[in-house]
C-alpha cells in the first residue's frame, strides 16, 4: 500500500475543520480510496467515493474497536 497525505486546513498539530485526508494507493499506485480523520469522525470514500456517501465512524468507536482487537 501506498499511503499520500493531504493536508487540509491543518494548523500546527491541532486539526482544521476539514482534518487530514490521507490518498490510499495499492503497490501499483492504483488509487484504492480516501481517508479522512477530523476532530470527532472518520470516513472512508473507497474509490471515487465521495465524502457525503463514505462510511463515517466516530473516532472513539474506532479507537475502541482498535483496543479491542
């Protein structure tokens, strides 16, 4: 996998209201998805996916399922 980050909005380490889209790419650089991680959310836009269709989970749900793995 190959993982770009794109910064929007990002202020020193605090996230902007847009918080960090990372570009994810498979080992041939196909374009796989987006992700974005923001103050209170995390979506995940698969393919040309855009935000307002992503799967969307609270960051502590996440955070949760992570520790709980």
């Amino acid at each position: 996998m190959n993982v770009k980050m794109r910064m929007d909005q990002v202020s020193g380490i605090n996230l902007g209201n847009n918080g960090i889209r990372l570009a994810i790419h498979d080992s041939q650089d196909k374009h796989v998805g987006n992700l974005r991680i923001g103050k209170a959310t995390v979506v995940w836009m698969r393919g040309k996916t855009t935000e307002k269709y992503g799967k969307r989970i609270p960051l502590e749900k996440l955070l949760k399922l992570m520790d709980d793995m």
